[in-house]
C-alpha cells in the first residue's frame, strides 16, 4: 500500500468527463476511433446514457493531437447553438482553435480562413488567456446565414489541406441539428460528401433520435457513418483500475469487494464510477474496503440519487410506474401473459405503450436475448428501498 503524506483527494469522478488518470479502461475503443479519425472514416457513436461517450473522443481527441498530431480535430456541441447564427459562432471558433495551425491562429492572420465569409465575423479576444471568439450577430438575412454557415463546413477540408493533416469534426448532441434548422442534415450532408479528407465524429444524448437520423433511409444521414457500440466495461479491465485507484490513495479493495460492486453495477462506467467513490469515502484511511463498506456506500448513492430518481418517478404513468416495479423485481419479458400476470400489470396493449415510452426516456433496455430491464444506473435498487418501506431498512429519503 502506498503511503501517502498528505490525506489524498477521491481519486474516482463521476457526473462530468471522466478526463486523465479517472479516465477507466476503453482503450480499444480509444485506438478503433482514432484510426478511423485518421483514415477520414465518419463515425457515429452509440451508447446508453452516462455511459462515456464524450470522454471517450475527448480522450481520442488527446491522443490525435499529443506529440506531432495526427489529425487536427475541432468539436462543436450543438446543444449550445440554438440557431444558425449560434452553430456558426461555435463552429467557427472550433475550426480556429482545433484546425487552423499556428500561424493562422497568430492575432494578425486570425481573420485569414474566414475573410470569405459572406457575413463577416466580430472577433473577441480574452483578455485573461488571450483566446478568441467569433460573433456573428442577429438579424441577417436567411441567405446570408446559410451562406456563411456552410463556407465554414467546408473550411476544415481546406485547412486540411493546407496543412497536410487530417481534420476532423466532432459534433456532439447531434440530434439537435434538426432543432436548429430542418434543412440543414441535408445541406450538410451535401457538403461533407465532398470532403473525403474530413472524417466526422457524430454522438448525441437521445438515443432514439440518433437512430433515427442515421438509420432512417429518408435521412440524409443514412448509412452515412460507421457504428461503434459502447458497452460495459469488462470486469477483468474495471476490476485493476478500482484497485489501482484504492492502492494509490492509502486504501485497498480486496478482489470480492471489487467483484460485489462490479456485480451491482454491471460494468456500467458512470454507475462504477459513482459507486467507487462513495466506496472509497466509506473506507478509512490505511484500511480495506469491507462488504460493510461497500453497503454504506451503496445507501450513500441513493441518497445521492434520491432527487433525480424522484422526478423521473413522478414524470412516469401510472402503466409505466407499474412496469418500472415489475422490472426492478424481475427483469423478463412484460408481454408475456404469465410475466404480467404475476405482477399485475394491464393490458398487453398498454404494457406496449408504457414500454415504448419508457425506452424513449432510455430508463429500460433490451438484452440480447430480447427481455426487458432496467437501464438506468441504480434505479431498480431505488425501487426496490422504496417499495421496501423505512420498517425494512427502505428509507432513501437524505
């Protein structure tokens, strides 16, 4: 065990990118999309929530530009641009700061790739850390914004090109591009099929929409990508990473507690995480994590939770509360007669509709072999406390 001369700091982060040493084994993931950045290979990542997807390209955007930099990569989050206007800023200023190259980012020649633009920009430099932004203002005519917002798609190809490298552009929360203006998948599309130079990085939060939009053959999008799928963390790569953290901060974790807590959590990365640190809070100083640590920790969690769970049940249906219930006590297949037979649930046809809905908010998944269960870290041990009562040891209420 290591010795440390000052109390260390969690060592375990969840809730935001999981970014440098918290950052837990993906590395194949890690290598397959860097090689598809580099041989100009769109890709489109799907996950679950909360299950890596951002710090898994912002680790893979580290390692594309350390040492020589083997592509030039620019991130965009549409979630911030409501309107074209807005998407232009942020593309602009990404294009700036991840592809154009050190000369062209000097204040001087800061104007240079996008003196063609048909609305000119406003350039705004930070005092504190000298970076720049873009503006592009209101109240231009739709032409004009259309105009300049697609020279700035095309401008990576040509900065590419300039430099020798390859660009790449990451978009996250991509669903929303239909939300900003309803033509543009379309006018993107037109765009980056011109551009082979250019690999793209699509992932987005909402599921069910980014199936849509790339799976969909009226979609402009259409088989347009490569799939990469995240899945759980393996055990045998999670296991060394929790140990590690523990030894490297004055604690252990012996090999069953680990095993408990992957078991609980499925190798699912935010819940591992999340978990991992309220174990590691639970656990004294020069000592080892114990089942009854891991226990606490667990009820730290749903206390931690309680808020957000709390209003997911509230938002839920009457079908869909009974549904979620049933699930937490026997994932399986609800539209079976003798499944919702043994927990009471309605009608085949409404059990269907709670389904549906309940996979659009991603709080259910389907396994391989095609039953129902709850996705959503934690929330069947949520229901299970709650329908336990405070009598038995039920109460998640802080």
């Amino acid at each position: 065990m290591v010795k440390a001369k000052h109390p260390p700091v969690n060592p375990f982060s969840y809730g935001g990118l999981a970014l440098d040493d918290a950052f837990a084994d993906r590395e194949a993931e890690v290598q397959e999309l860097r090689g598809d950045v580099v041989n100009g290979q769109d890709v489109v990542i799907f996950a679950p929530r909360r299950f890596g997807k951002s710090s898994l390209v912002w680790r893979t955007m580290q390692r594309l530009g350390g040492g020589d930099a083997e592509a030039l990569v620019a991130y965009v989050n549409l979630m911030t641009a409501p309107t074209k206007e807005k998407l232009a800023e942020k593309l602009a200023t990404a294009i700036y700061e991840g592809i154009a190259s050190p000369a062209e980012r000097a204040r001087e020649a800061a104007l240079r790739p996008f003196r063609g633009l048909r609305i000119a920009p406003r350039v705004t430099i930070d005092p504190e850390d000298g970076r720049m932004s873009f503006s592009f203002g209101i109240d231009h005519a739709s032409e004009d914004v259309d105009a300049t917002l697609e020279r700035l798609l095309e401008l990576p190809a040509e900065l590419a090109a300039t430099s020798g490298r390859r660009a790449a552009l990451v978009f996250d929360e991509f669903q929303e591009v239909e939300e900003i203006d309803a033509l543009l998948p379309r006018t993107m599309r037109t765009i980056f099929e011109q551009q082979p130079d250019v690999s793209r990085v699509y992932l987005g939060s909402k599921r069910h929409m980014m199936e849509r939009i790339f799976n969909d053959e009226n979609e402009p999008f259409w088989r347009s990508a490569k799939r990469i799928e995240l899945g759980p963390i393996a055990p045998e790569l999670f296991a060394p990473f929790i140990g590690e953290r523990f030894a490297s901060t004055n604690k252990e974790a012996s090999s069953p507690v680990i095993d408990e807590l992957l078991e609980r959590t499925g190798g699912h990365p935010y819940a591992t995480q999340e978990l991992s640190y309220f174990l590691w809070e639970e656990t004294p100083f020069d000592a080892t994590a114990t089942g009854d640590h891991l226990e606490a920790a667990m009820r730290a969690v749903l206390r931690s939770e309680h808020s957000h769970f709390q209003l997911r049940w509230e938002d839920a249906s009457v079908a869909q509360r009974l549904l979620l219930q049933a699930l937490a006590s026997e994932p399986g297949r609800p539209m079976t007669k003798a499944y919702r037979s043994r927990h009471d649930l309605p009608t085949a046809a409404t059990v269907q509709t709670a389904l549906r809905a309940l996979e659009g908010r991603e709080l259910i998944g389907r396994g391989a072999d095609g039953s129902h269960r709850i996705a959503e870290p934690f929330l069947a041990d949520w229901l299970r406390a709650l329908d336990a009562g405070p009598a038995a040891g039920g109460r998640v209420t802080s």
